[in-house]
C-alpha cells in the first residue's frame, strides 16, 4: 500500500482537533486506513536552521487514490467526522465562454492514444500547496499509472502557452524545445540520450524509445509543451506563483486517464478562487470517436439493496439510516421511490474504486463501526468448498510417493534455455517454451516445459548426501498456446528422480506401477503366461521409445486407455551419460 507523509501540524489544524498519537491512530483505523509512524517522537533533520515539522506517515488503501495528498486525506477525514459534507464539483466556462480544445492526431494511435485535460483558474499556490500538487501527481504516475507506462500527467502555466492545442505524434528528429530545467534546446533523439543516466527520468525513456513517432503536445504556435511521458518543456513550467494551470493527461488505459483527471482536479480545485470549480476541456478526437467535453465531473448513479448491506454486515438499519451512514463516506445517498429494499446512492467522481453494491456495503460498515458489528461464528458456511478436480489429483499423487518413501521438492518454475533443452539433448522448436522478455539473469529465462532440470539440480545440490536420493515433484509447467487468449497454458505433471549406485530403472517403474493402481488403472501385458487385462476401463502399458534425454534401448512411453482413448501420458528410463554430465552428476 502506498505510505503518504503529511505535515502533522497542518493536518490537525485542517481537522480542527489536536489529537494525541493514539488518538489519531484511532481515527484512522476507523476510516480503514493506517498510521504508519508518528516522527515527532523521533529526531528529526535538521535543514537550513530549522528541524524538519513533524509529520504522520500513512498507509492509503490500494483503491483510494483520492487519499494520495494531504487534500485527500484532510477532505475525507473532515467528512467522516461529520465537520463538512462531500464537496459539489461544478464545471464553469472561462470568462469569454470559449473552452480550451486539445485535437487529437490520428498518429497518436501508434503510440499513446488516448488524451484529457482540464483547467484550474485562479488557483492560489503556497509552497506546501505547490509540493502537494507536484507529490499528487508523482503518486498516480508510480501506483494507477504503472510508472507512467498506462497514464503520463503534465502540468503547464497556461499564461505561457496559448490554445487551441494539438496532441501529435511526431519523429523524434522534428520535436525540438527545452526540457524542463534546462536551458539547451534539443530534440527528441538528443533528449533521448540526455537523459538516459538521469537517475529519475532514464526509467521512463524506454516507453517510447524504440517507436519510430513519439507524443507530443503543442500550442497554437508550435510551441512544445511536453513530451510525454517523459517530460515538460521548461517553458510552460509552473510555480507557486502560478494562477492558471492547464493539465494535460496522455494515456494507453482509456478508462484510468480519466479517473487520473477527476482526482487531480477534484483534490485541488478547493484551492481555487471559486471553490470546487474547474474548467473543462473540449477533446477533439475525430478518428477514433473519442471526441468529449472532459472531465466530467457528475457522480455515478447506482442502487444498493437494504437488505444485502443488513445481510453481509447482520445489522437491521433502515434506508435513512444507511444513507446517513453513507454520507460519512462521501456518497450522496436517499431511499428509493421505486422499492422500499432500495437506496439510490450517488458515488463522487473520485471513487472509482465502487463497482458493485459489495463495495457500498463495506464503506457501510466502515462509518458503522468495524468494532461495532456483530461478533459470531457463522452456523453455516456461505459457500460449499471442494478442492478442484486437478489439485486433489495432485494430492493423491503426492501421498502415494510420499508413503512409498519418496522426498517432495519444490524447485523454482523458471530455469535458464539451456537446462530446459540442451542439458536434456532436446531442441527447441520455438513453439514450446514461454520466454521472459528481459531476463535479470542467464538462470532464468523460460518458463520451464518439464520438472526434470529441478529435480536434476536439486540432486546436484544435495548430491553429497548419502544415496540413494529418491525425490519427486507435481506441479505446474508451461506451454506456448497461441488459441487462447493469455498465449500460453499451464499444465499439472508428476516427475520423480532415482539417484544411486545403480541405475534404479526398477525403483522408479516400481512407482509409476504404485501410482497407476491407486489411480485404479489396469496394467496391460502380453507376456507369455500372464492373462491381460485389455476390458479395463482405465489400462496402461509401456512401449520402448527413442528420447535423445534416455539411454539409447532404456527408455519406455506410458501409453494410457481411458474411456476408449489411447494417449501418450509420460516417459521414464535411465538418463542419457550427457544429460548427467550438463547437470554435474
């Protein structure tokens, strides 16, 4: 979960109350979120003179992304604690009724597609103001922006740049400005390479790095005003003493450059001249329908049923009760008209986090009272629990080697190419094994295609031990799929490993035979004597087979018969003097 810092001075004077430390880690534990550590009990820098102000160190719930900044929490706080109500957002046009416009360029699909944007006028900055703002954005880019990959945010004084503005996507070759705190003028390449030592923004640069195009923002004059997701020009830079802040918002995530607009906006248009008012943007973008008026600001409308929040929290409170509730939480929120088992509850736009009544019944119970609820335990359980059909296979397999004297181990999925193929003399085809993009080390490459090399290396580890070494594994391995949607699929196998004086090709079909007959399958043979037993329904036989991985004339396929199908389920023999030498045995 995200930590934010916040100054506790301010925080308590915003909260009107001077609260104790335990006081207050009450509070929070109330709203559901956490008081990580209090520094005034610790010593503090010193910086310019004066000791660093004390400040609170919060946990923030992953889902609450308006808690990010000191005007989140002190907003929420104030409202759950009944001393203000939910804020009434409202769009206001300039003063000469003509909204800014960003046109998007069909060029932009290439490379981040999708663009918002608002306007706070008349915003008032102080210095803890202007870092809050600036911490904001910096906290959306690393949690909801995935490290600015799904959303990039650029800030700009609006009285340095004049609209209408475009969104492009431009050769690195013809972007030409001065990045922010420079004073060099330079293009895209030689950005690129400025930068890319920088300790803050060379992490960003391989988003757009390799793209013949990249994004840009431009005013009516051609004047750069960002690079995304890099960086700002200097040009458009704002400070504390800036009135007009145009916000731009590019994105690959359609749904989060929006809910990024709406906290950005939400949290600091308190700090405008007309409180709670932004200016809205026109976004003019033609070529994939996008076109829109944004942010939009309504509250979502949904209904959640009295009954179910009674039901999940065992309370019996009525509908004006559960809106009263609601509103601690910052909903609007009123009994249906249409039923009596109905609220009508309308959610702010900076609760993107509430998809279905279930999360309407928990803020519920969080303004109720966690402590306060009903303590029992349940006379029946809410679901019928069975393990799937694969994992208790796996259980059962697991047991028999288990009783038949075998070790269990856990080897890593991930291993490196060659241990996955050329240690077991076997060729990759390019079809089989799941690669990792960019690989931390040579060890893990792929995502293994069978259990031998774990449990190869685990012998080789453990091989000064007393033999012999009998151990086993049933777990997951992985398969290119390109019909299915994720391109790949896991599969459930079973591998055992016999490691001796001896080569133990007895041991080891001593428990394939063990296992095959607790699972109730009929072995069938054609030896001269003995009767087979071919009208089984589940019957399995071995056949000699060439595996580059075996000793050439020591090496048998498992054929099964289930339900009148024959398959090839596995393979087991004496390991090929190669294969033993790639893994040091």
């Amino acid at each position: 979960m995200p930590t934010i810092a916040v100054d506790k001075a301010a925080l308590f004077k915003a909260l009107g109350h001077e609260y104790t430390t335990e006081e207050f880690d009450e509070l929070c534990f109330e709203f559901g979120i956490e008081l990580d550590e209090d520094t005034s009990t610790l010593d503090r820098p010193i910086i310019n003179g004066k000791q660093e102000p004390a400040q609170l160190k919060i946990e923030i719930p992953a889902n609450r992304y308006d808690m990010l900044c000191f005007e989140g929490i002190s907003l929420m706080l104030n409202i759950f604690c009944g001393k203000t109500t939910s804020p009434k957002y409202r769009l206001a046009v300039p003063p000469n009724g003509e909204l800014q416009t960003i046109t998007v360029h069909e060029e932009t699909s290439r490379i981040r597609p999708y663009v918002s944007g608002a306007i706070l006028r008349n915003i008032k900055f102080t210095k803890d103001r202007y870092e809050s703002f600036i911490a904001l954005q910096d906290k959306l880019h690393q949690n909801l922006g995935r490290h600015r990959t799904l959303v990039a945010i650029g800030t700009h004084d609006l009285d340095t740049i004049k609209g209408p503005f475009t969104y492009e996507a431009l050769p690195p070759e013809q972007i030409q400005f001065v990045p922010l705190n420079q004073t060099k003028s330079m293009n895209g390449a030689e950005l690129m390479k400025f930068y890319e030592n920088d300790k803050n923004l060379s992490r960003y640069l391989p988003i757009i790095r390799d793209s013949p195009v990249y994004p840009v923002i431009l005013d009516s004059n051609r004047t750069v005003c960002s690079m995304p997701p890099v960086i700002n020009s200097n040009k458009s830079r704002i400070s504390v003493d800036t009135r007009n802040v145009f916000i731009e918002i590019t994105a690959t995530d359609k749904t989060k450059v929006e809910i990024v607009n709406n906290i950005i906006v939400a949290m600091f248009s308190q700090y405008t001249e007309d409180q709670f008012t932004v200016e809205p943007v026109n976004i003019i973008s033609k070529h994939n329908h996008e076109s829109r008026q944004a942010p939009d600001l309504t509250p979502r409308e949904t209904q959640a049923e009295i009954s179910y929040i009674n039901g999940c929290c065992d309370l019996s409170l009525t509908g004006p009760e559960i809106c009263s509730l609601l509103k601690r939480m910052s909903y609007t929120a009123n009994p249906s008209s249409a039923s009596s088992d109905l609220i009508d509850v309308h959610i702010p736009p900076t609760r993107a986090d509430i998809l279905h009544q279930c999360d309407i019944m928990e803020d519920v119970a969080i303004a109720y009272g966690f402590n306060r609820l009903p303590r029992f335990f349940p006379s029946k359980s809410a679901t019928i629990a069975q393990p799937l059909m694969i994992n208790k296979l796996s259980d059962i397999v697991r047991q028999e080697a288990a009783m038949a004297g075998w070790s269990e181990v856990m080897p890593l999925i991930l291993c490196s190419h060659d241990e996955n193929f050329a240690h077991l003399n076997r060729k990759d085809d390019g079809t089989k094994a799941v690669r990792l993009a960019n690989p931390k080390t040579a060890e893990y490459q792929v995502v293994r295609t069978s259990l031998l090399p774990g449990l190869l290396k685990t012998i080789r580890e453990n091989k000064h031990h007393s033999v012999p070494i009998k151990i086993f594994e049933v777990s997951d391995v992985a398969f290119k799929d390109l019909t299915l949607e994720r391109k790949s699929r896991n599969e459930r196998h079973f591998a055992a490993a016999w490691y001796g004086k001896s080569s133990g090709f007895e041991v080891v079909h001593g428990l394939m035979d063990r296992v095959m007959l607790m699972l109730k399958s009929a072995f069938m043979t054609s030896e001269e004597g003995l009767e087979g037993r071919g009208g089984a329904d589940s019957a399995y036989w071995i056949d000699e087979v060439d595996d580059p991985t075996f000793f050439p004339g020591h090496a048998a396929a498992i054929h099964l018969r289930l339900g009148g199908k024959e398959t090839v389920i596995g393979v087991f023999g004496i390991l090929h003097p190669t294969v033993l030498e790639n893994f040091e045995l």
